[in-house]
C-alpha cells in the first residue's frame, strides 16, 4: 500500500471542483462569482432552473428536487447547497414542501455520487431568541427555537435531515452554516423589514442586542467551509453586538415599549388574519437577543470585513423608502396611516384589521 507521505503534494493538494445549488440569482451567485475566479478551485458547477450570467462556469440546468441530480455531480467534491427559498411572499407550506424535499434530495444525491462534502446554511435563529439567552451563544448551545410555520422551521427541520443523513451516510462530511441576521442586497426577512417601521419595537424587561451578518461575509465563510477549513455547526456574524442604544443613535429611530403578552397576542391575531407575513415567534428575534460567538471561524482565521455598525448603516440605506409594520410590507397610503401613532406604528392598525374583516365577509 501506498504511504499517503509519497503521494505526490500536487496531487494531495489538488484543488477541489465545487459545485452550487440555487447559482442563478442571490447568496448563489454571489458564491458562484466568488469561487468561479479562486484558483482554490480547480471548477465551479452551477446548478438551477434557468442558466445564469456567472461566466467561465459548468452550468447544469435542471430542478435540485429532482433525483437525477445525483448523475450531474458525479465529477463534484464539494456541493454547497443555496438552492433554499427564503421569501416571506411564498405560501409557509408550499415553500417548507419545497425547501425541506431540495434539502433532502441535494443530501442523498450526494451520499449517492459520492461527494465528500456538502455545505448547508440554515440560521442563528434555530438557537431561539430569549430574554434570558447568553450573550453570546455558544456554537454548541443547544437548539431552542420554537418550530414553526415560519423560515425558523424549515431551518429546523433542515437540520434534522442532516442529523439523519449523517447517521444513514457517514462517510458524507456536512457543514453547517448559521449566520446571525442576514444584510446585503436583495435580502428581505423579518429583521430587515422591522428596520422599515416607523418605531423600533421592544417589550418591557428586555433590550434586544443586534448582530448582523453581511452577505459578503457569508460568502467568505462558505468559502471557507467549502475548503474544509471548517466543518460541522458553524455560526457567522460581525464581531460583537450592539446595544438599543447604539441602534437608536445609529438609525434615528425611537424605541416604542409594549407589554410582551400584547406585542406577541396582537402579532398572533394579525398574523391569522392574513395580514402580517410571519408568525408571532417570529417576532421573538427582533425583541430578545440571539447574538453567536463564531469560534470555529475565528479558530480557522477568518474574520468578517463587516462591523455590526457598518451593517446596519447599509441596511438603512437598503430599506430606506420602505415600510413595514409586524414584518408586513406597506403601501404609501397605509404607511401614512400607521405612523399616526406609536402603537399603529409598531402592531399594525385597527383599519388594516376592519379592512381584512369586511374583505372575508365580501
């Protein structure tokens, strides 16, 4: 047998071939353009639906659902799976139908075809923001988020299929990415939209703490990942936090106060009207704290370009024009209308609800 010490270094060293789901558009593309100019990479293959503007890329046209994916990655050694639906606009089962049943497939596709290592992201928000979590979490604390209809419980169940596929497959090396809350170009979530309201909500007896995590950040970090540099649960985000205070002082926002029963209870019924995207769990990341400690990154080297400040300076710049209460984006007139008051402001109207109601008898 052949000592791996008289292996050739060039042949030990051989840059990977990378391929990424979801690489016509989003954090997809902004990975596929990353790794498509690394010489860390010997080849990057694309994968989606429709063909993207990436060049000097293998693009594979095809569903990631469908079970023949596992014969277009045969010639793969890392697939780093982006393919998620992540809008707040999709129908909650429709979209967990499809992001738990892309997850799954890309997982046992990859077992199939013998990929080595296959990277995931999913969120910080499967740690649960509590008012009496840590500051900060460990990357080991222990999964406490509620699930839900929402985005936090696909990420749940997302990680399940990983806990399984590992036990099927070991062989098959998973890595985990949890960014803390996502800022860039393009992204819409329930935290950036609460950055659209005319007051920033709390409830009484607990002060959020913000972390960010800049796209571009998260791209490094999967590139990281990607070249085993890191490797099962990895949380990302900017160094530290900021308290309300420095939000405030940052945005030009106000705080508004309200007891929790009545933000959550509120949220809740809007949320069954039909009228707020989100579910009131939901709710729970932008008034407690969730903040992560990434050691595992930190311990690789990597360090993120983008402070928690300058993330929330461009995320401002990002929304600004926008309108949102309760994670519902508003029209001008509504927009109007909720910032009459405090209470509108942050809950939502009582004419947005008699609206709804009259709607459903009609």
């Amino acid at each position: 047998m052949q000592s791996e010490d008289l292996v050739p270094t060039s042949k030990r060293l051989r840059p990977p071939v990378v391929a990424v789901t979801g690489a016509a558009s989003g954090l997809g593309r902004a990975f596929l353009a990353k790794v498509a100019s690394s010489a860390d990479f010997r080849r990057a293959v694309a994968i989606d639906e429709q063909r993207g503007d990436v060049q000097d890329v293998t693009w594979r046209v095809l569903d990631i659902r469908d079970p023949l994916l596992a014969n277009r990655i045969s010639d793969v050694d890392v697939l780093v799976h982006l393919g998620a639906d992540e809008s707040l606009d999709t129908d909650a089962a429709e979209r967990r139908r499809y992001n738990i049943r892309a997850a799954q497939t890309v997982l046992t596709a990859c077992a199939a075809a013998r990929v080595r290592r296959v990277v995931l992201v999913t969120s910080a928000m499967v740690y649960g923001a509590a008012a009496d979590n840590p500051v900060p979490l460990q990357e080991d604390a222990p999964v406490a988020a509620e699930p839900d209809t929402g985005l936090v419980g696909d990420h749940l169940e997302i990680e399940a299929l990983v806990r399984r596929s590992l036990r099927a497959h070991p062989g098959l090396e998973v890595t985990v990415l949890r960014p803390a809350a996502l800022v860039g170009p393009g992204v819409d979530t329930v935290i950036t939209r609460h950055f659209e309201a005319p007051r920033l909500l709390v409830v009484k007896g607990c002060l959020p703490r913000w972390q960010f995590c800049h796209v571009d950040d998260l791209v490094s970090a999967l590139e990281a990942a990607a070249l085993g540099r890191v490797s099962g649960v990895v949380a990302v985000g900017s160094e530290g936090w900021l308290e309300m205070d420095q939000v405030e002082e940052i945005s030009g926002l106000k705080r508004f106060e309200l007891p929790a029963g009545v933000t959550f209870g509120t949220a809740q019924r809007l949320h069954r009207l039909g009228i707020t995207p989100t579910a009131a769990t939901d709710l729970h990341y932008v008034v407690y704290p969730w903040v992560v400690d990434g050691v595992a990154l930190r311990e690789a080297g990597w360090k993120p370009a983008w402070s928690n400040e300058a993330a929330l300076r461009e995320l401002l710049e990002l929304v600004e024009g926008r309108h949102a209460v309760v994670g519902r984006r508003l029209s001008g007139k509504e927009a109007t209308i909720t910032a009459a008051g405090a209470t509108v402001a942050v809950i939502g109207t009582a004419a947005i609800v008699r609206a709804a109601r009259r709607k459903r008898r009609t």
